[in-house]
C-alpha cells in the first residue's frame, strides 16, 4: 500500500487530499468520521468493482448507497433534484455528509447537490477515473448541463476530503486512458518531469501496474492545488494555465457532437494550439511531437479535422465562454514545464486558427 497525504486551505474550506494504491480502509475511516448518511455511485465503478464496493458497504451498515447512472446524461436538472430528494428521504441535515464513488459526471453532479442542499453540507470524493483524480475532483468546480451548455449551472464548492485510490484505475482502460491527455498537460505547463515519467511505459496499462502511479497522480494534483488556490473562483485569470489544450480541446468536443472524447480531443488541442501561438507569435512549437508521440504510446488517436468541422470549430471558439471583450488568453509553452499566458484578440486567434485549418 502506497500513500501521499497533503492539507490545503481553500477559502472558506480546509480540504485533505490522500493519493494511493489500494486504501479504501481509509474511505471508509473517512465515512465514518464524518456523518456521511448517504454515498451515491457511479453505475460503471459499481459494475467494474462490486466485489470491492460491497466489502466497503458491508463496513458501513447505516450508511445508505444512491445507485446513478453515470456518463454525461447524469448532468441534468432531473438529475439533481432526484438527487436531492433522495438526500432528504436520507433526511440529511446541515451536519451531515454526502460521499461519491465516480467519475468526473458522478462527482460534477453530487458536489452541486452538496453545495446547495441546506446551503452545503459537507462532501467526501473518492474519484475512480484518472480524469477524475487528476483533474475534476480538485479545484471545487462542480454542476450541471443546460441542452445548450455544459457545465452552464453550478458552483464553486471543496470537498472536505479527496481519496484517489489508483487501484480504481486498473478497470476500463479504453476510458480511463483519455485521462493521460491531462497529465501531459501538467507535464507542459508545470512540469516535465511528469512527461520523462510517462515517456517509461510501454502503455496506459503497464502505467497501472507501476508504483509510480500515485506518485505522478499527486504531482498533478498538486500542479492544480498551487494553480486553483491563487484564483479559487476563477476571477483573476490565474487558473487560465489549466486551458492549455483546452480552448481548441472544447471546440473539437462541441464540434462533433461530442463523438470525439475529451482525452483525444485535448491531446490534439495541445498540438493545434501550441502550432497556432507559432503562427501568432512567432514562439518555439515544442508541443506537437513529444504530445504526439504520447499520445501514440497511450494508443490515443491523433485526429484530422475533417473539412465539415472547420467552420464548426471556428464557431466553437468565436462563442467560447473565456472569450472577454474581444479577447482570448493562449497559453504557450516555451519549453515542457514551462508555459505563459499571453492575450491576444479573438479575430486574431481565428485568423490564425483559419489559415492553420487550410493548410492541414
Ligand atoms: N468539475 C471540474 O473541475 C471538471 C473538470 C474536468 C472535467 N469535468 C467533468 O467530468 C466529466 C467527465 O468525467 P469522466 O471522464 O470521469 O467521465 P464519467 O464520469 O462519465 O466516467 C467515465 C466512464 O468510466 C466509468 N467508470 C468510472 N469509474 C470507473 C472505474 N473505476 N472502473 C471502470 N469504469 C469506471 C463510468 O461508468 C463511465 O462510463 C465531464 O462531465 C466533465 O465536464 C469536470
């Protein structure tokens, strides 16, 4: 058994973060110690790992579990007052604790049950997605989709504790591979000893039998700690840096329809985006090979943009939501581990975006 502890203080919330293999006794000495009345669950983590889950649930008699059904689908209205309605037959009150078992979907929905039930109430996330442990349980984002926007309702609001047991990683590769785009990411904007690490295995699954799993999954968390806890609710642009790859990442997303994952979508946003501050800027593109060749190993596909998504992908990025004034922050990287936030104008962007679409 491996594990990594650290304590952060986020405004309004102290928030512990344990990364290891193999430590559920410590989700379920957190359960307990927490008045934890009702623990949702992600459908897939429970189909993947119910022998395991019914161990952790047979430790917690009085503990009630919330099946739901996991995937983007869960992010609706519906969702949530179904939720919250379980919550109060539960009859959880200011006290008491909400605990999840799931992806990024699972998390997204109960973090924004927590933080409104009673006006939050407390919240334990155990992530079982590498996209989810490195990325979506840290930084208290949570919510909802509207039809025409993800994410579109929601707050900011911290778990008091996040376990991410790797152990969890070891089922579902062909999703939970998607997650490595992210570790690159911290890999290029923080650091590049996170792409030296990767670069040793011969694939995502020969990551998840290594003992150098939590160790890379807590330096990623701490890369979004030290990020998120100089702009904790997004106002003074310090979290832009987490958008590297991300900008044309979302764009490719939206423009098809979400057929094409967030891992694959963002591993070639970092490309196209890093080639694009090259034409803007006249900067290095120190991203596109080491990102492809990544993503190879990881067997993530490097996608074309075929020509019925260009315009859509220009039209992505035109109504993007960080679009301000007239005005976008790119980030570049100057050389893995290292990268700046540079604004530029969105007509700019897209001219560059226009001319790199033409050419490939
Ligand atoms: N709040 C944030 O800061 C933030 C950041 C990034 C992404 N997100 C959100 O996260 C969501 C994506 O998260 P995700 O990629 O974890 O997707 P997800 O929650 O849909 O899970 C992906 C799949 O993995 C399965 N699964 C979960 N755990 C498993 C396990 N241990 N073994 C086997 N299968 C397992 C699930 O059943 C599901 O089919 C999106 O909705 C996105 O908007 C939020």
């Amino acid at each position: 058994m491996l594990e990594h502890t650290f304590s952060c203080s986020v405004p309004a919330a102290e928030c512990r973060i344990v990364v290891g293999h193999d430590i559920h006794r410590i989700m379920v000495s957190a359960i307990e110690k927490s008045k934890t009345g009702l623990i949702v669950a992600g459908s897939g983590f429970l189909d993947s790992w119910e022998n395991l889950f019914r161990e952790i649930e047979k430790s917690l008699p009085n503990v009630k579990v919330a099946r739901v059904n996991d995937g983007e689908g869960l992010k609706t209205f519906d969702s949530y007052i179904d939720l919250i309605k379980v919550m109060r037959t539960c009859r959880l009150d200011r006290g008491s604790s909400i605990a999840y078992f799931g992806g990024g979907t699972v998390g997204d929905l109960t973090g924004f049950c927590a933080s409104t039930y009673m006006r939050g109430i407390g919240l334990l996330a155990f992530p079982t997605t590498l996209l989810a442990m490195v990325d979506s349980s840290i930084g208290g984002k949570n919510g909802i989709d509207l039809s025409d926007g993800k994410n579109a309702v929601g707050t900011f609001y911290n778990p008091n504790i996040v376990v991410a047991d790797t152990v969890f990683l070891e089922k579902g590769m062909e999703h939970q591979k998607q997650g490595i785009a992210e570790i690159v990411k911290y890999g290029f904007i923080h650091d590049d000893s996170i792409i030296d690490s990767l670069q040793s295995f011969s694939d995502y699954k020969a990551l998840t039998k290594s003992p150098l799993l939590p160790d890379i999954v807590f330096k990623c968390i701490g890369i979004k700690m030290e990020i998120v806890s100089k702009d904790p609710q997004e106002m003074s642009g310090g979290r832009e840096l987490l958008n590297f790859g991300h900008t044309v990442g979302h764009a490719i997303e939206r423009a098809s329809g979400y057929v094409i994952p967030h891992g694959t979508a963002v591993m070639r946003g970092m490309q196209i985006e890093s080639q694009i501050a090259s034409e803007m800027l006249g900067t290095k593109d120190v991203v596109s090979d080491l990102a492809g060749d990544l993503a190879k190993q990881f067997n993530i596909e490097l996608i074309s943009i075929e020509d019925d998504m260009k315009q859509k992908l220009l039209d992505a990025i035109k109504y993007d939501k960080k679009v301000r004034s007239g005005k976008i922050t790119v980030q570049v990287v100057e050389h893995p581990g290292s990268c700046r936030n540079v604004v530029v104008s969105v007509d700019k962007y897209l001219e560059a975006l226009d001319k790199w679409l033409k050419e490939n």
